[in-house]
C-alpha cells in the first residue's frame, strides 16, 4: 500500500523539527512515504471562516492528487492538516451535490476511498504498537511525560472519529511504548488558544498557561504534542506565562516522533530537538543516566 | 344490477372551499349503476346519516359510495349507519376527498376533477363488493403482565381486582423496580418504600396473581385471546416454599465483600446468596451461581446449607420452563439509565464522587449503603458542596439522546432539597437547560428548593470536571449572567438520562409490536390508543413507552389493566373482516406469503382425506392476527391470496374507472 504524505506548511517552515524527527523515526523502521505532489495548502482556519467551497476544494484537491498518485492512505501530521482533509472527505462523502461541485472546479476526480491519518492514528494503526514496541533500544523509563491532545485532533468527533473525544488515550499509549510513564492530568484537551496567538496573545497565556501549571502541578518532565499549532502556543508563550504569572514552568515540549525518536536510540541533533525554544537538556541529561 | 347511492359531503367549507361538490354529484349521477346522488354540508351530522338511511331505505340500495373525509375519520360512521338499514356494512366505501385533494390541492378545477376520479373509482370496487362478515376470535381470560414495576404492579392489581386471573414476572429477584431503589418522591415528599411496599405486597398474596420472579419470558407466539407463553424460572437454588427469610444463609455465606450490589447501584457489596434489599418480596434469596464458591469450586463450601434451618436450600434446582396460556399481555419493562462513558469531561468512574442520580437516591435512603447519612464514595465524608448536572445524555443530539428524560428536572430538585434538609448549612448548585415541572404541584416544588432550601440555579451547561486538591472543580456556563463559573464542589451528581430497559427491543420482537429508534414501545395511536401496542391483545404501561414518572406511570398500569378487563368482559373479540383469504385449490405452498408477513399470521396448514392421508399443504391465516396489510398478496406466485374487501378485480376495476 503506498502511503501519501501531506506536510503541509508548518512542517515546512516554523515545525521543521516535527518533519525532520518524523521522517528520522520513518527511516529507522523501514517505512516509505510519498510526499504528495504538487501539494496546496490545506485551508486550515482561515479558509472556511471566509468561503465554505473554498475550504473543501482545497484539501479535496490534495486528496484527489495523492488518489490519482494510487494512494489509499494519507498520514497528515498537522493536526490542522488532518482535520481539514478529514472535514472535505467527510462532506464529499455525504453530499453528493458539493462532490460535484467540487471535482468539476478541480478538474479531477475523487472516489473518496482514502483513508486519512493523523499522526497519532498512524503511529497506532498503520505503523502497529508491536513494530514501535521492537524498535525501542533506549527505554525512556522513570521520565513523566504529559500527552497534550488539543482540540483539532479530536472534534468534531463525528467527523475525526477518533478517540475519546473528551478523554483521549491514544498519545499515552505511546508515550508508554517508549518506557515513559504517562501522566494523567486534567487539561489534555482544553484549548490552547490557538490562532488567536497573534491576535490576542493574553487570551493564549491565560488558556496555554492553564494547561502548562495543570501539567506541572501533576508532576510531568516533558510534554508532547502532535499539532504544530499546539507546539508553538506551549513552547514559544513559555517565557512569557512564567513572567506574566512569577512561576517558574520549564517544561519542554517535544513532538511524539522527537520522543519515540529518542527511545528508538537516535542523537537528539538528528531529530532537531535543539531547535525549540525550552531547552530539552535537563530531560536529556536524564534520558542518558538511565543507560 | 347495481343500484349504487353517491353522497358528496361539503364538510363546511373543508372540502366545498376547494372542490365543486355539485360537480362531483352531477358526474356522479352519470355513472351507470348510480340510482341517487346528493351533495350535503356535513355528511357526518345526525340529518346527513338519516338521509344517508332514508335513501338506502327508498331507492333499495346495493352500495354506498362517500365522497367525505378519510376513512380513518368516519367509515365506521357511514358503515353503522348503513347496518341499521340492513345493508352489509362492507357495502360502505369512501373516496377521501378532504385530506387527500381539498386539504393538498388549492387550484379548484383540477381538484374538482381529482375528486370525480376517486368518486368513480370507489363506485366501480362497490359495485363489486362482497359481503364480509367480521372474524369472532374466542378470549381465554387470563392476563401476562411482563415486568414488576410500578406500572406492571398497578396493572396486574387492577386487573386481578377486576376478577381476572394475572401471571406476573419479573426478572430480578424482587418485584418493585426502580420505584423501589428511590428514596422519596417528588412533590410531596412519601417515601418511596413506604408506599411501594404494600402495593408489593398485596401483589404478592392476590389471589388472583400469581408471580414469578426470577423468571423470564422465553417465547410467545399466538395472538389476542390465545397467547401461548413461555416463562423461563431461573434456578434459584432456593425451595420458596420452605424458606423463611431468615437470613442465616447470607449471613453464613463467604463471598460478603467480593460483589458489587446492583440494587445499591454499584455503591455497596452483596453476598453470592442475597436478597436484593430487606423488603424483598419474595423475601426469598438467590443463589448468584455465577460468583459463588460452591459453583466455582466444584462443590467444597456449603457454608449456606449448613446455616439453613429448614434446609431449603438446594444445589441442583434447574431452570424450570412453564407454559402459560393468556388472552392478553401488558408489557411494562421499565428503563434503564444510559451509561454516560461519552462524557468523559464528567469524569463518571474516573472520580468516585463523581455518581448518578440513581446513586444518590440510594446514598439518602434508609434501607442504602450509607443508610440514609449522605456520605461522599471516596472518604465516606458528609458532602458541604454539591453540584447537580442535568441533561447528562437527555437532549442532546450529539452524544446521547435528543429526547427529555422528563424525570430529571423534579428528581434533581427533590435531590437538592434533601440534601439541604440533611445537611445544615451545606450548598448545591444545579446546572440546568429548561426546568421542566408542569405536573400538579410541581412547579412549587422547584421554587421551594430555590428559595426555601437555598438551591442555586444556574442555566448553562458544564464543560468539565477534574479534581483539584481533594475537590471535584466543576466548569460551566452561567448563560444568564454570560458569565463562566468554576465551583468546587464535594461530589457531583449527574441527572443521567433515561433509556429503555436492556433486552426491550428482542422482547418487542418476541411480541410482535414496534418500538422506536431508542427502543422504547410505540403506542398504536400517541394520542388516542396510548395504552395499546401495534397488536392486537398486548397493551404498554410505564417508562417502557418511554420517560415518565410514577403517576404516569401508575395511570398507564391502570389503563392497560382497563383495557384488559373491557376485552375480557366479552367472551369473543371481534376482527375486522378485511383479511387475507387463501385459495386453497390453487396455492402451491411456496410459502413466501409467510417470509413477508409481519405479523406472524401465516402457518401451514395439511389438507388430509377421510383416511387421513396427507393430500396437500396450504397456508392457512390466522384472523387473530391478520391486518389484512397485503403484503402476502403481492408475495404469493399462483394469486391464490386476497384480501376481503380488496379483491384483484375490484383494484382492476378502479383503474379502469380512472381510465375512461
């Protein structure tokens, strides 16, 4: 089965270390993908808040491409990615009117047979606890990690159809392959503020800080998300919520793939965990005095 | 030669607003065969039904044709009116011109043509109707009422008071239900066991009922009159007859800590022999084979036997299956609470101060885990903040149900209210969507748990709960003040929404009668006919019909019981004639007819000679049950099936009239 692969832009520009740890940990199980070609943005939140059609044709055109390419499954690691494609799968799907509508202005055609993937449903389905579990040289045991889920992976469940919409499990259950122990907390999938980190930075520290104080308070080293947008909210506002609320946090975020990543044995340079903002060095450090 | 009477009816300006009705009669009056037609204001009126009989009488009718509202509406009107005159009734037909062209059309002319078409067509099938008799089922006068709840225990009273003769079973071990897991009850307050139990008991030494609990309905078949039952008697591995109640066995028995009381809602342990709570009645254990030590270990304790002085209990009791004939059932299965694992943002099992209404009520009864002293699950403290949440499940499209569970509202208030009244100076707060408390007194009894007793009401809904240094923080939205609350609160109780009984829908299956998408019970009519099912013979009381508290429920108990008794005051029921009727020369016995039949009124039957030797087989319809739908005529290969009343040549007939 050829699996296709949607980047999208934040893994091309302000997420590079998601990309790059993702296609590290690919490399070391074996495992091909295929950027899709000629790939277009995905809409993400600015399309559909301006024009419906627009917001499905766009994703529907990736979709098509990577069906015309004899694809059958299409891994998107943004969260924002996967959502939008899994938005314009679901409403092609029921409304065979807008299907219409929309492969006409595409010019192609789409069988709407693909499956879609989120990081997380690829690593558990596609890629299977047992392989993840084999590939596991340095076990990342005594580390606390917090899985922080977001809203987008998640909702609208009838559309994602995936997880426990309001108590997901899914990153945990990663985050124990890897020998870590999950922590369970409060806030997994309370919003980070999201977008409106540009437009409204306070309302993103009070929202991003919650969530952060919430992890700390229950003990966690590290946390990991799967969702770019989630990643620069926790890691970059880091300094600013410690300094707005006098707490001190230091907690570094780390993408699933730059944890499994470790666990598998690979030089965190490679997986470009020195590209965020919170120094990873302390959880490194106790990474290392474990072996 | 036909002599065939047309009546127009105006029904006001209903019909005559939209259609020429003097044009329908003039066409009428053209039609060969048509002796008198006549147009009047209302059909249906005292002088339309003497004119209707005048003419019958005058012109020595052979049929009537109405061009008038929907049969539904009046056809047992016309067809009465017209048995006085010594006409078969079934000489009555209808050609609806109100609901389906005056009340759906608006262009007159074109209506007024529609309307002489149905006229004409109902004029060809009359000319060739048949006599029909109606069908006389014989009743046997025994009732089966399926549940013992509330309903069903109103139900099998009234009927056994009416002199009738009642099975009652239930599948716990107890009668009593829900209503008797509750602790008071709203508006005024009764304790719930207080009047419950003498309703139990009485059902218990009628003379009249006989119960069996611990039992369960294996199959029905049959139909209005003759139902043949089969009730599964589960081993209880108690001899009824011989026990007291004593309670040495329980006491003696081992397994005191191992399982989870479901008559407690999870919040205390029962024993493998157990009664489910002291006013059992029967007040007869069971045996719960499927935890105890003797059955899991191969026979080594007997510690129970040992304890029991009239040695009544007994190992090797089995399932026991006995038959019942009935005439009529009541099916009163009651509800079950939905289970809210899709509110995970509640926290339901991750928290344990996190529990249901239902749980609650068993935490302020007497005869509860706590007995009667409100105590949080957790650390088994007295609760000084508690946050009630309504709607968990109920309205709401998304993740459980779209549909009120009605009882919430008034069950949540009288929560809030006992609360205040057991614990001084303690504060709840109740998130709610609509308060909906419309019965007699029950709006009073909201705003007492508001202004007397302090309740603060907040219209919104919670987003999440999580637990924060020992308290449940409780987010919600305030959407009178638009404002987002956080409070934290000792324990939450979710007003969870309520569902029918599992196991409802294969029982409305096994019985022959609709349900809805959720699973609860249709009635043949919601307005009209509510205590009656989609078939003949069976009728519906309590929550299985769908969320209702207990007056409505105690009053639907007592109207299927009415129902019941008015049948039995009979001694046939009387079928409507239209039914299907085999052709026994020409039916080849494919039995599709059977495949289609909704209604089970299809058997085989052998056609023997005087030596008895077997000649053929045909399918042979049992009137009881027949609806006469049609399906099987339109199954059947050789045409050996009609339907009285809608016979091939008479449907030929009406598509011709159209025709021409």
């Amino acid at each position: 089965m050829k699996l296709a692969y949607y980047p999208g832009c934040s893994l091309k520009g302000t997420s590079f270390e998601y990309e790059v740890s993702l296609l590290k940990i690919l490399e070391a199980m074996n495992i091909e993908i295929k950027e899709i070609p000629d790939w277009n943005c995905c809409g993400a939140s600015a399309a559909h808040s301006i024009n419906h059609n627009l917001a499905i044709a766009l994703p529907a055109r990736n979709l098509a491409i990577a069906e015309k390419d004899g694809c059958e499954s299409v891994l998107a690691p943004c969260a924002a990615c996967s959502n939008r494609l899994k938005n314009a799968d679901y409403e092609l799907k029921n409304d065979d009117i807008l299907k219409k509508k929309i492969t006409d202005s595409l010019e192609m055609p789409y069988d709407s047979k693909m499956s879609i993937n989120n990081m997380l449903e690829f690593l558990i389905g596609t890629v299977g606890k047992d392989k993840i579990k084999s590939m596991v040289k340095k076990p990342l045991s005594g580390l606390k990690v917090a899985s922080y889920y977001g809203c987008l992976l998640v909702r609208p469940p009838k559309v994602m159809q995936f997880d426990d919409p309001e108590n997901p499990v899914t990153m945990d259950e990663l985050v124990a392959l890897t020998g870590a122990e999950p922590v369970d907390y409060s806030f997994k999938t309370e919003c980070c503020g999201a977008i409106n980190s540009l437009s409204k930075p306070d309302v993103v520290m009070a929202l991003t800080g919650n969530v952060l104080y919430d992890i700390k308070k229950h003990g966690a080293d590290l946390v990991v998300v799967a969702c770019p947008l989630c990643h620069s909210n926790l890691d970059v506002r880091q300094r600013e919520i410690e300094r707005k609320y006098d707490e001190k946090l230091g907690l570094p975020v780390l993408f699933i793939t730059e944890l499994l990543g470790l666990s598998f044995g690979i030089d965190p340079k490679d997986l470009a965990i020195d590209g965020h903002m919170v120094a990873a060095d302390k959880v490194l450090k106790k990474i290392d005095q474990n072996i | 030669m036909s002599r065939i009477g047309v009546f127009v009816c105006w029904c006001g300006s209903n019909i005559a607003g939209t259609v020429d009705v003097e044009k329908v009669r003039e066409e009428a009056a053209k039609i060969p065969g048509v002796v008198s037609a006549l147009d009047y204001k209302y059909m249906c009126s005292d002088p339309g039904q003497n004119s209707l009989r005048n003419i019958i009488k005058e012109k020595n009718l052979t049929g009537v044709v109405l061009a008038a509202c929907s049969p539904h509406m009046h056809e047992n009107t016309f067809r009465k009116a017209a048995a006085k005159e010594g006409l078969n009734p079934y000489f009555v037909e209808i050609a609806n011109i109100r609901e389906q062209v005056s009340w759906v059309h608006e262009d007159k002319e074109r209506a007024t043509a529609k309307a002489v078409d149905l006229m004409k067509m109902m004029v060809e099938k009359v000319k060739r109707d048949k006599p029909i008799e109606d069908v006389r089922v014989p009743l046997n006068k025994k009732a089966l009422v399926i549940g013992g709840g509330i309903a069903g225990i109103q139900a099998a009273l009234d009927i056994a008071n009416g002199g009738v003769e009642v099975i009652l079973v239930e599948k716990e071990p107890s009668i009593g239900g829900r209503m008797i897991q509750l602790d008071e009850t709203f508006p005024t307050l009764d304790c719930s066991s207080c009047i419950m139990t003498p309703k139990m008991v009485e059902a218990n030494q009628h003379p009249n009922i006989k119960l069996y609990t611990y039992s369960e309905v294996e199959d029905i078949s049959g139909y209005i009159g003759n139902f043949k039952v089969k009730i599964k008697k589960k081993a209880r591995s108690v001899v009824e007859k011989d026990c007291t109640g004593c309670g040495e066995c329980w006491n003696a028995c081992p397994m005191h800590k191992n399982v989870k009381s479901e008559f407690n809602v999870q919040l205390s342990e029962r024993t493998a022999i157990y009664v489910p709570f002291p006013q059992a009645v029967p007040l007869v254990p069971v045996l719960d084979r499927s935890v105890c030590l003797h059955f899991k270990k191969g026979g080594k304790c007997q510690k129970c036997y040992d304890a029991c002085g009239p040695k009544c209990i007994n190992f090797d009791l089995q399932d026991e299956i006995i038959e019942e004939t009935v005439g009529a059932i009541v099916a009163s299965t009651g509800y079950d609470l939905m289970d809210t694992s899709m509110y995970g943002e509640y926290g339901y099992g991750k928290y344990k101060d996190v529990i249901s209404g239902l749980q609650f009520e068993r935490l302020l009864s007497a005869s509860g885990p706590t007995e009667g002293v409100i105590k949080r699950p957790s650390d088994g403290k007295t609760p000084q903040t508690i946050v009630f949440v309504q709607c968990v499940g109920s309205r709401d499209p998304e993740k459980g149900v779209p549909y009120c569970s009605k009882v919430c509202c008034m069950y949540t208030a009288k929560h809030a209210k006992l609360f205040a009244h057991k614990v001084h100076g303690s504060q709840s707060y109740v998130f709610y969507i609509d308060i909906r408390s419309t019965s007699k007194g029950y709006e009073e009894f909201v705003r007492g748990t508001m202004e007397q007793d302090g309740a603060i009401y907040l219209r919104g809904r919670v987003s999440k709960i999580y637990e924060d240094q020992g308290k449940l923080i409780v987010k919600g939205a305030d959407t009178l003040s638009g404002n987002q609350v956080e409070i934290a609160a000792d324990m939450v109780v979710l007003a969870t929404g309520v569902i029918p009984k599992k196991g409802s829908d294969k029982l409305a299956q096994m019985l022959g009668i609709s349900y809805d998408k959720y699973g609860f019970f249709t009635e043949s009519h919601p307005k009209l006919r509510p205590a009656e099912s989609s078939t003949a013979g069976i009728f519906l009381a309590g929550m299985a019909q769908g969320p209702r508290d207990i007056p409505e429920s105690v009053v639907s108990g007592s109207a299927a019981a009415s129902k019941i008794l008015g049948l039995f005051s009979k001694n046939e029921y009387e079928v409507e004639g239209t039914i299907a009727n085999v052709n026994e020369a020409t039916c080849v016995a494919c039995f599709y007819c059977q495949r289609v039949c909704a209604y089970n009124a299809i058997s085989k039957k052998e056609i023997k000679d005087r030596s008895g030797k077997l000649i053929k087989v045909v399918a042979n319809v049992n009137p009881g049950l027949c609806t006469g739908c049609g399906a099987c005529v339109n199954a059947c290969f050789s045409k050996s099936i009609d339907v009285k009343g809608f016979m091939d040549d008479q449907i030929y007939a009406e598509i011709k009239a159209l025709a021409i």
